[in-house]
C-alpha cells in the first residue's frame, strides 16, 4: 500500500477548505466541500477522501463543476423537494438541500428530495450523518458514471449508485448503511490490477459480458468503453443472486435521476462536451412520525446487541453493524490520520499553486 | 417437478375465497387473503401462492392468526401510521393499512405505515402492487422468521426481510422490486435437497457458520436449530460483498420491527407459546411530490428502453427489467393456471371438510 504520511486532521480540513477558497468558492461552500472529503478519510472511506481533491480541483477549473451555479427549487411540496443544481458543487447541493429537508421533517414529519443537475457529492453517508446528528432518520442515494452491467447485459449502463440509510441508536453508536450496489468499487480492482492478483468471479465482466477475473482487462475494456464493467452484488446471472443487486442499482437510477426528471444510465455522464448531470435523491424523517425517538433509540439498542451477541462462525471475533466499523475509525482519526505518501504529495502539489503548504510526518 | 394440474384461474380464486369464509372471515377479508395467494401463483411466485393455504388454514384453526383481530392505530401524522395488527390476518393488515396510505398520499403526497403484531403477508409485491394500480410509488417490507445468517455470524437471526418498490411507467410495464435479501428463500435449498444437487456456495452455512453445499445438512440444522442458515445476498464474508447483503436484511427488520417498536431478530417468531409477531412497513408516494406522473411516466419508459436495449452478454437474448418476468406470466396465467398435483390435491383435501370442490385438468 506504500508509506503513510500522518497529518493533523484538523489541519488536514483547514487545507482541504482553504484549496476550495481559493478557487472561488465561499467560505461556507468551501467548508462543507472540504469537510465531506475529510470525513471520508476519517471514516477509513480513503477511496472517497481527499486523494479525489484534484479531481475536484480540475472539474472546478475546467468550468465542469459550476462554483457560482444557482440552485432552484423546481417543485415544493410540504414534505417534499424537486432541485436543479444548475451543475454546482454537489456536496454544496447535497448538503444545503439536506439541511432543508431536516428543517421541513421537523415540523411535517418527512421530507423527501429528488435532485438533479449535480455533480459527484463525495460519501453518501455524509448526509444521513446530518440527519443523524439533528436525531433523525436520513436517507441518501446517488447515481454516477456507467460502470455496472444489468443483469445479462454486456455494457455498463448504470452507476454504483449507492444506497445510504441511517438510523439513530441510544447507547449504541447509530446503524449507518452506507454501500454501492456493485459487488466492489472500481477502484478494489484496480488494487487488484497493480498487484496482479485474480479478482473473484462476483466482481466484474469481459467485454463478451462473461465473469471474469482478469482485473487489467476490465479496466482497459472499461477505458476504451470496448464492453464489460463491474458487476452487480450478487455476481453474474441469477444463480447467486446478482438480478437483485441489479434491481438495487436500477432502483436508485430511479429515486435520483428518475424523480428529478434528471439524468440516468449513461446520461449522467452528460452528453457529449457537457458537464455531467448526477441525480441524488436526500431524506429525513423525524421519529414521532412513528413510534418516537425514545423507543426508537431503546429497539435499536436491543436490535444491535441482539445481532452483535449472536454466536459468531468459526474463527470469527466480532459481528459488526452497519457503519460500526467507520465509527471505529473516526474515533481513532479525531487527532490525525494517515494518507497515503502518494496522495499527500498531490495535495502539496495543488497547494504550491496557491501557496498552501500540509504538514505530515512520513512513519 | 411432478405433473401439472390445469385449472382456471377464477375457480381457484373463488375456491379460496370460500376457504377462509367457511374458516369464519367476512366477505371482503376473505377476498383479500384469496386474492394474496392467488396473485402469487398468477405472477409465477409459486412459493407463496395457494401451497401455503395449509399454513393459513391451521394457524387460524390454532389461533395463531386471528381473524377477528382489532386492527389498532398506535399513531396517525398527516404522513404516517403505527398500526398494531393485534395478531390479525397479515393480508387483511397489509391491505387495509395500504388502502390508508394510498388515500393520505393523494392528499399529502406521502405516507409510511409501520406496522407489529402482524402474520405472514404473502407476496411483498401485493401492497406495492396496490399502489401502482393508483398511478403511486409503492414501499413494501417486512420482516420474517429468522433464517438467515449475519456476516460472521453462525445463527439465522434475521429473516428474509424481503424488499418490494414499484414506480409506474408509460407504455413499458411499471418497475415491481421483489426479493428477498437472501440469496435465495428456503424453498430453493428444498428444492436442492430433493435432487442431491450441490448448491452454490453463497447461499447457506452449515452448523459452523461456513458457507456449505450441503442442502440437506442445512435444512436439518435449521429444523433442529443447530446453527447456520441462508446467506444473506453477496454469500458468505465480506469477499463477494455479502456484508450488503446483510446490511439489507437488517435494514428491513428495524424499518418494520424498530418503527412500529414491534418485533425484531428471533422475537418474530414470538416468545414460547405465544404467537408470531411479523412487522411490516408500507408506504405510498404521490408522484405529484415529484416531477408529476407524466414526466415519470415518460421518463421510466426512457430508462427501461435503455436498459433493455443495451448489449447483451455472449448468448445472452434478454436484459430484464425488476418485475417484467412476474408480469409476462400474469399475462399468461389469466385465464387459467397450472398447479403441481400435490398442491392441486391438498387444496382439495383442504376443501373436503368445508365441502368445496376444485375443479382440474391434469397434463
């Protein structure tokens, strides 16, 4: 995996925030783009953490990801939200519609929102977090770049577009599902392809469509768009149940790109020479819409230790809930965390531009 | 398989129907718990079509399902209900509460109803069937008896917790999610028991807690609660993804078990001596609190054809859309349907006691 690099984590924020400011944005646009990244890694998502800041960085100069782009309410409802992004910051999109849907649950209980026009809006989770943090149940999906086949399908039509749930607990920390509906990211096979190791068969296609384990192949078929992609979870075919991971990704087309009369399958890509248009779709429900945050809180604490005190398999420790395990890992990165020397050499590299230094200390 | 015995489709509803009238039901009661197993033969889910009317016959005999059940409402909001079915029929539960979600939903735009206290409710796809029939978005979840195994866990302490979702189209068919977040239900495992087949090692776990091939080994440890169970969709670990699976599963218990502060886990099969306690969440959406039914419409069409359009893998005819394969043999069961001959002649052996006939034409 190559040296870590540990930095400060809130210095980590404070850069991550400042490259944003520098590049235009506002302060508060720039901390919650920043903050979403950094939250990432501290939750041990790296995939998902600041080694994409110069994605970000070069969308944001190439005018892709709009700064300045106004956001608008297409429909309103009490308990419901349609938004154009007008090709904004999606985390800036993302985390201004989900305070608004929190606002409107409080008083009506829930609130849905489909959205559209947006652009990648980092970790799904980081919104049910939100909605976690103001005692609420959240809800928050995404579409994204084509990289999975349906189901006897040849070509990646649909994203890995995630599904993310939080539920807030008492004693317990609260459950936080947070997962793509293909089997693994991109990014796990080409961990796979450095190393040259056989990928697992549930993963991903050739570009006849069949499973294979060839990691190299899948992203050179995927490169040259020549066939083949990621495979739903659940593998190929039916046999092992991949029509249902499958079913998953459609559904979440659906709710995002559907709902919003936005952009699904291939489209979020954009059509040729335009921005990418990405769909979300964001929720909050306040808990007295049923049985109350108490009992909530008190069924979930039973629920979780219920699961977690159940015989273990062979040679197993732990049982984990969803989410408990990045829990975990922002306990343990609250200080400072590790990045990788590669991405913490990039992040120097943006910084030179606009005389941004991060400290680390290489060990 | 066994020999197919034909019959028309009415008789076989009319015959049910009359079934649970002689078992003490009321006219419309009895007509909605027909209709439930009938739909299910008609939509090819024979699993849980009128080969469970056994079940429903002796669990109303013993009590463990009441017919005469007070139907209670725990909570009311503008856009939700907590109903307590006092251990009523879950058919006659899931349909009325249904009913009152689709009517607030015209008027509110949404509405989400967990429900405790409830039985078996047939088929997921029922209720969201319901809402599609009123040009809504449907939600259908429930728990069940506790099957399947937790990632690194040894005990089935979830049930297979299905997910059912549907969004109306235009012209194409309408969207109908419906699977268990199993990889496959028990009956697929019977199935393989029969023949001495090997299964798939993502579906079950022997008495360790170790994904197995062995049907009969895992059906025995289940009957004698040994250990093991159903894996949940994405196998065994975390290798093939099966921790979604699983996140899934838990999901659907605390959406029906949590939210209605009803029964969870191992709970649902009630404590000793007393009944079962199935949780079920539904809900309905206007469109109107999105884009509007029109723009879905169009929209849904526009995704189904791209998905179905697209290549197809090697030797591949067909890319199918979530609910499609149900829907052609509804098409094709309308007027008449075949049934296996054991279950042809237990429902006639069910019928000799109340002095009810049905009528069949083997081959």
């Amino acid at each position: 995996m190559g040296d870590l690099v540990k930095v400060k984590t809130k210095e980590l924020e404070e850069f991550t925030k400042n490259v944003f400011l520098r590049l235009g944005m506002n302060e508060e646009d720039a901390w919650v783009s920043a903050d979403v990244l950094v939250r990432a890694d501290r939750r041990g998502i790296e995939s998902h953490g600041v080694a994409r800041l110069q994605r970000y960085v070069d969308d944001i100069k190439r005018g892709v990801i709009k700064i300045d782009a106004e956001i608008k309410t297409i429909v309103e409802t009490p308990v419901s939200l349609v938004i154009d992004g007008g090709g904004g910051v999606g985390q800036v999109i993302g985390s201004k519609t989900m305070k608004r849907c929190i606002e409107k649950a409080k008083t009506n209980f829930i609130c849905l929102a489909a959205i559209r026009n947006s652009n990648h809006y980092g970790i799904a989770g980081y919104y049910t977090l939100m909605a976690l943090k103001e005692n609420m149940i959240g809800l928050s999906f995404t579409n994204s770049a084509p990289l999975v086949v349906p189901t006897f399908g040849k070509d990646a039509v649909l994203g890995t577009n995630p599904i993310s749930v939080g539920v807030p607990a008492g004693e317990e920390r609260p459950f936080l599902l947070d997962m793509a509906t293909s089997t693994v990211p991109r990014g796990k096979v080409e961990v796979y392809a450095r190393k040259g190791d056989s990928m697992p068969k549930t993963w991903a296609t050739d570009e006849k469509g069949m499973a294979t384990t060839e990691a190299q192949r899948v992203l050179d078929n995927l490169a040259a768009r020549k066939g083949g992609g990621l495979l739903p979870v659940g593998g190929e075919g039916m046999l092992n149940a991949g029509h249902k991971g499958y079913g998953l990704a459609a559904l979440v087309d659906i709710l995002c790109g559907v709902f919003s009369n936005g952009a699904v399958g291939p489209d979020v890509y954009g059509k040729k020479g335009q921005p990418s248009e990405v769909a979300h779709f964001l929720g909050a429900v306040n808990p007295a819409a049923f049985v109350g945050l108490g009992a909530i809180q008190e069924k979930m604490d039973y629920f979780i230790r219920m699961m977690k005190h159940s015989q273990k398999a062979e040679d197993q420790c732990c049982i984990y809930v969803a989410g408990e395990v990045e829990y975990l890992a922002e306990e343990a990165n609250a200080e400072s965390l590790g990045l990788l020397k590669k991405v913490f050499d990039n992040l120097n590299t943006i910084g030179k531009e606009f005389n941004l230094t991060l400290k680390g200390e290489l060990g």
